[in-house]
C-alpha cells in the first residue's frame, strides 16, 4: 500500500531491532568487540560516553548487566531530578552515571583525557563515544552475513549513518556486487564519508562494495524532527503495523520515500534497509506516544 502516495513496493526491512537479546540493533554488534576483549583481558568494567538520550550507552548498561560487567557512563550535562527514560534503564540495570560538564565532555577524543579516566576508573576498557572504532566496525561485518543469509538476492542495501562505523562494516562485509547508500541522521556532517574510508584499511576485505553518503534527509540535525519526518513516520507506522524511530531509521526510510517520489531512484527496483534499532528512544518525542 503507498505511503502518502508512493509506493514502497519492492522495499524490504532488515529488522535487526528483532536480533533478540538485551540490546537489539545494530548497537550490540558495534559492543561485542568490548565484551569479548573485557573477558579476554581479565577486566569487568567498561566504561564509554552519551548523552542523556544515547542509544550506546543503553545498550552498554543492557548487555553488561545480562553479561556480568560493571558499566560506568560518562554523561554530556548536569543531572537533572527525572533522569532521561534511558538513563533511568541504565541505571537500573546498574551503570555508575558520571555526569561532566559540556566543556569537558568535548575533551572525549582527546588521549590525554582518556588516560585520566582509564586511571580514574581502573581497570577498565574504554569504549569510543558510539562504539565508534575499528573493532566496532568489526563487529559490523556480521551485519554483512545476516543479509547473506536472510536477503540473498538483496544487492542494493541502505543504512542509516551516525558515526559511519556500520557502514564501514557492511562495506567490507559485502562485496563489488553490492551497492550502499548511507542516509546521514546528521546535518553537515561531511567527513563521514573519511571516517568511513579511515576504517577500511583496517577491516579484513578483498573487493568492498561500492558506497556512497546521502546528507540531505537529517531533517534538521541529528535527533531533530520536521514535519515532514512526523507526517511520513506516523503514516508509515498506521499503514504496516510496527514501529520506526525518528533518530536513524525514520529518515532512511523517508530518504527512500522521497527519492523514489522524485523519480531519482526507480520503485520497482529492489531495496533492502536496515532497521538499526533504538525503538526505546521513541520515550523522548511526545507525538510517538
């Protein structure tokens, strides 16, 4: 049935918000390097970086609690009476909620800021803000053998990007057959394609599928919401019958939408998207409850 009058005909859903487990989407495949490692060295607490709303930090505190490890996150602002419903599951479930200022909190990426908190903490194994690294990427690359397995004739594959590490993995996962388009969830985020092509080199691959970074569906920014994100999602949602989130998922499927309504892209040509999860933010936008 169309969706505000555009067929999304020949559009399949990679559902990994259905993968099961503490953390559905792709966030858990980006953490499953940390585990591993953790349990390889010995060491039972991770600690990483989000805002008060963070998918990453959600699935962090999730799979340590099911898996035994101490959580601590590091969090962008100052503690408020009513956490945010995802800090509250976090800390449910366990995670040390360290809140730092937003002058600090920019200090992330920075090495010497990053040993202090290695020192502060210890021992610990500090995870990248978004599970944003090489190992991440690796742990993406299953991605890659889901579709194999669930969409073998699928050779067209959209993704949502945030910090380009699933995509990274989904390209060296998949090979030249296959074509990738990225719908960017930020605005005037331009270096993700780099940040992208940074973490190849260091992927196991042979000939990585062809790619590229659309950046004109953020509908704002990142976690921002226009009318016309709202109108397609809530349609969409009345139509098929299960639920989207407006961070990533929402505007992928909206970027189709208006690709295909343009004529840029051809609606009977076969699509397949990814569902990349996150559905508990939903509790944060007023009009999806």
């Amino acid at each position: 049935m169309p969706v505000l009058g555009v067929s999304l005909g020949h559009v399949s859903l990679l559902r990994l918000d259905q993968t099961g487990g503490p953390a559905p989407g792709n966030k858990s495949f980006k953490l499953g390097h940390y585990f591993f490692e953790a349990k390889r060295l010995g060491i039972a607490r991770l600690v990483s970086f989000g805002g008060v709303w963070s998918n990453h930090l959600h699935a962090l505190a999730a799979t340590g609690y099911q898996l035994g490890f101490e959580t601590v996150g590091i969090i962008r602002g100052e503690p408020t009476e009513e956490p945010s419903a995802m800090l509250a599951d976090a800390r449910r479930w366990g995670m040390r909620l360290v809140y730092v200022s937003r002058q600090e909190y920019r200090q992330r990426h920075d090495i010497v800021y990053q040993q202090q908190l290695k020192e502060r903490f210890a021992p610990c194994l500090l995870i990248p803000e978004g599970g944003a690294s090489i190992g991440g990427a690796r742990g993406c690359m299953a991605v890659a053998d889901i579709i194999r397995q669930r969409a073998p004739l699928a050779r067209h594959i959209v993704v949502p990007v945030g910090t380009g590490t699933t995509m990274a993995g989904l390209v060296a996962g998949l090979d030249e057959s296959f074509k990738i388009d990225g719908i960017s969830a930020l605005k005037g985020a331009h270096d993700l394609a780099q940040r992208v092509q940074d973490l190849l080199p260091h992927l196991p691959h042979d000939n990585p599928a062809s790619w590229q970074i659309l950046h004109d569906y953020h509908c704002g920014g990142f976690a921002r919401v226009n009318r016309s994100l709202r109108e397609f999602m809530l349609t969409f949602e009345a139509i098929h019958g299960f639920e989207l989130e407006p961070v990533y998922t929402g505007k992928m499927l909206l970027a189709i939408h208006q690709l295909r309504a343009c004529g840029a892209w051809d609606k009977d040509a076969p699509v397949l998207a990814i569902h990349t999860g996150g559905l508990q933010g939903r509790r944060g936008y007023s009009w999806l409850s």
